[in-house]
C-alpha cells in the first residue's frame, strides 16, 4: 500500500500516562514501508523509538514477548469525516478532540479531517476549527484538510446532499485555502463538471492533492485529468462512473492510469474480496491507499446517526441512508488492514 503511517511509532495502546515510560518488545516482526524485519527487539524510550536489532541488551526496562505479533509504524487516515458520535463538520473544538482521542484505538495516529457538501457557510465553519486545532498528546494528530464537495457530479452524489452541489469557484477555494492558513492538503473533485479541468491543474499545481470522486467523468476526460495533475480516485468503485467495456469510465481510469493512485474502503462492504484482488492486481501495493472514510457512527451501538442533515442507519449491513444508499463507513483503519 502506499504507505499511510508514519513515524515515530506511537503505541495506541498504552494509556496516556505510559507515553513516556522506556519499554522493551522483544521477538516482534516491524513491518515498515520498505519491507519486515523479523524476530527483532524494540527499544523504545521516552516514548520514541532508540534502537531496533536482532537482540538488545537492555535492562531495567519493561519488556513485552511480541512472539507471531506485528508492530506496525501508526495509520494515517486520509478521508474520515467522524468518529465516536463527532464529524468533521461539527465544527467543534471539542469534538476534533473526541475524534482525535477515539482513532489512536485503532492505531491512527494522523489524520486529514474531512469536509461534505454542505453550504459554504457550513464548509467554512469546519476548515477554520480544523485550522486551529491543537492536538494533546494522547490524540491523533490533524495533518490537515481533505474537502469531499460540494464541486461533484449531481449523477453521482452518494451521500453528498444534492442542494448543495454547485460548480466548482476557484475564488471559493482560494478563499478557503486562506482560512485553513493553507492546510487544505486533499480535494475530492468531478473533473468533468464545469471549470472542472481548469481547477485539477491550478489546485494540483499548488501542491494540493486532487483525487477524482463523486464523478461521471468518461475515461477519456480521467486521462485529460491525470494530464492535467490528479492524482488519486476517491473510494474506488463507489460513486463514480462504473466500468464497462465499451467505455471504461472512472473506474477503468483509476485501475489503468499510472498516475492514480487509489482509496480503498476495504471493508467488504463497499466492494467485494474480488473487488480488491483486482485492483490489488492491477494497482499493485504502491497504488494503493487504505482509508475508513468513517461517519460518527464509527466505534458507537448500531442505531440512526446523522451525516449532513440526512438520517443514516446503522446496522451489521454498514451505514446507509432511508433510500438504501451507502452513507461512509463504520470501519476502523486496524480492521482495514487485517482484511486486506
């Protein structure tokens, strides 16, 4: 997978008075983004990691067995909305903080808050509370912004409620990249729509991630946009124009252009175990990005939720508004990485 963690390693597991304390793991296999080390120990001291070797002699330290355990660098979850009854557009301090806390559960240790289609007013309440939010040290961190809409194909809205959709403004985004204080990091975007092409190339050129979602775009207009500076496809399969063989649409653009690279929900809900072979296959590991797009029904009982002002039931079956639409997901990003 195009690899979605980071270091230093912050183990989510301890309570938040242990983060600093020296532990030694012993017998564990790292796995890190250029491969596995097997059967090695890990210092860590003062909360950071000091020394990995076959065998350390290390004394006066609490030491775990890792034996058949993995110990993996901390998720970065680049499209979550919630989590732990919150969302991103609460526009809360104190529900970035419930969020920020409840996602080191699931070895997140980052995360891009993101945006729905709403009203402007709405989006930008929630860019500038993201913008200063200050993390605690038992919280994930906030790497910054990913904006879903409302710049997306009424065709293939989801969950994106439709009164909200509007063509893209490049006068809107600089003015909300300004309010973020330019931590806008990701934009989920139809290029086909109007201004469309013109804002893939200006957005990318800035730095900023343009990820195709929530489109109907045609095969032929996902090449021009991969052209232009896209660089990824936004939950691959989902909302966006299906394949087929006489027009390959979105999902033939993300799985055969090289320069896309693709967000997996793998959750084997919105896409079958065959589904992800697939574009495993096609994609290989480097093409890939796990995420959990996760609603704020994530970690809570099963019941009704609310996501933009439209009711979500959530049930076994997942998330999923009254018409029977997928609504996000409920999934954590240590359960996405199990199943793939």
């Amino acid at each position: 997978m195009s690899y979605c963690t980071r270091m230093p390693f912050r183990q989510p597991l301890f309570k938040k008075e242990m983060f600093f304390l020296s532990l030694l793991i012993r017998n564990i296999t790292v796995v890190n983004g250029n491969g596995r080390d097997e059967q090695v120990d890990v210092w860590m001291k003062d909360g950071k990691i000091a020394q990995i070797a076959p065998q350390l002699d290390i004394h006066d330290v609490e030491q775990l067995d890792g034996s058949g355990k993995f110990l993996l660098p901390g998720f970065i979850d680049m499209h979550i909305h919630g989590s732990a009854q919150m969302d991103t557009m609460d526009a809360s301090d104190e529900g970035l903080h419930t969020m920020a806390q409840s996602l080191l559960k699931e070895g997140t240790t980052s995360f891009l808050a993101t945006t729905m289609t709403q009203s402007y007013d709405n989006i930008e309440r929630a860019i500038e509370n993201v913008a200063q939010f200050q993390p605690q040290p038992d919280e994930a961190e906030v790497l910054g912004i990913h904006i879903e809409g409302p710049f997306v194909s009424k065709q293939r809205a989801g969950a994106q409620p439709l009164e909200y959709i509007v063509e893209l403004d490049l006068d809107i985004w600089t003015k909300w990249q300004q309010l973020s204080g330019h931590k806008i990091k990701q934009i989920t975007l139809a290029p086909e729509e109007p201004n469309g092409m013109a804002a893939v190339q200006s957005i990318s050129a800035s730095g900023v991630i343009v990820s195709i979602g929530h489109s109907d775009a045609t095969f032929e207009q996902m090449q021009q946009a991969a052209q232009l500076g896209a660089t990824q496809g936004t939950h691959l399969y989902n909302q966006m124009r299906p394949f087929h063989h006489r027009d390959p649409g979105v999902v033939g653009g993300v799985l055969l252009l090289d320069a896309i690279k693709a967000e997996l929900i793998v959750d084997f809900i919105h896409m079958h175990e065959g589904a992800v072979e697939m574009a495993y296959r096609l994609k290989g590991a480097d093409g890939l990005i796990l995420i959990t797009d996760a609603m704020r029904a994530k970690g809570m009982p099963y019941g009704a939720y609310d996501l933009g002002g439209q009711t979500v039931h959530v049930t076994e079956a997942g998330a999923h508004l009254s018409n029977g639409s997928l609504a996000g997901s409920i999934l954590k990003m240590d359960q996405a990485v199990r199943n793939m």
